[in-house]
C-alpha cells in the first residue's frame, strides 16, 4: 500500500506484521499493542526500528511510556466515522510530546487529509491508485480554521485578536 507522507507518495519500508508471524531479522516492523506488550523487550534489542499499530479501542496513554523507543506508532480507522484515532494522534503529540511518526491505517478518506494534519499524522496509507495532486488538494480546500489543534496553525479568533 502506498504511503502520503510529507505530502509525497513513497514506497513503505515498515512491514505491518500480524501477531502470528514471525519477527524478519531486519527491516522496520510495526505490531499490535498485544505483542508489542508481549515481546517488548526482544523487540526493544532489534537494530531496526519498531513501530506500534493501535486500534481504535486503545489510547494513547497505553504506549505513552514507551514512546522513547518507538518509531512510529499507527493509528487505525476501523470506518471513516470512527475518529477515535484523531483524539489519539492529538493527544500523543499534545499531552506525550511525541515526535516520532503518527500514521494512518485502514479507512483513509481524502477528505479527511487535512484534519488528520492538523491533529498531528504525518502519514497515511493510502490506496492504490491515489496520487499526490488527489491528495494536496484535499489541504487547500479550508483556509480558516476555527479550533486550536496541534499543527498550531492560528485559528480565526486569533487573527482576530492579533
């Protein structure tokens, strides 16, 4: 699956691996919570880096102490109507600090491209097929933005104010 990242189409080096296969020698992996809670510490002694894949029923706070150690932490849309994963990718980024990489998986809606910005993905798998114009787009269709998020861009009132 193609990834958006920085507004580029790039070809993925993270492998998502579910829980019953096992772990490459090398390259970047990404697993769920369960085996990352499980394995942790081998993980922790790869020379590549691992990532962590959370699905919509789990928090930010439960990879909030480990987040020193993890490259990326992937945050799933089970249904594009679910946006747990949004107060989830804000909250990493607001309450945790982190500055690792926060993607998307699963029901990625181009619509959507720019509210995920601003709470704080930097990467979305996207489908086949996609291009970049699509998706670039999608960032310049609202100038003004209302609400405070955690790209920090200035909101209407601000303006106002200033």
């Amino acid at each position: 699956m193609p990834l958006l990242k920085d507004g580029k189409l790039i070809d993925d080096p993270w492998t998502h691996l579910p829980d019953e296969v096992a772990i490459p020698a090398s390259g970047p992996v990404i697993v769920g919570l369960k085996r990352w809670r499980e394995e942790r510490d081998s993980l922790l002694k790869r020379k590549d880096p691992v990532g962590v894949r959370l699905q919509s029923d789990h928090t930010a706070g439960d990879v909030a102490e480990d987040l020193d150690s993890l490259g990326l932490v992937a945050l799933a849309f089970p249904v594009y109507r679910d946006g747990r994963a949004y107060t989830n990718a804000r909250r990493l980024r607001e309450r945790h600090g982190y500055k690792g990489e926060v993607r998307a998986i699963g029901n990625v809606l181009r619509d959507q491209y720019m509210f995920m910005l601003r709470c704080g993905f930097d990467a979305l798998e996207v489908k086949e097929g996609e291009t970049e114009q699509d998706w670039q787009k999608a960032t310049s269709a609202i100038t003004d933005v209302y609400q405070p998020a955690a790209d920090g861009k200035e909101t209407v009132l601000q303006r106002r104010h200033r």
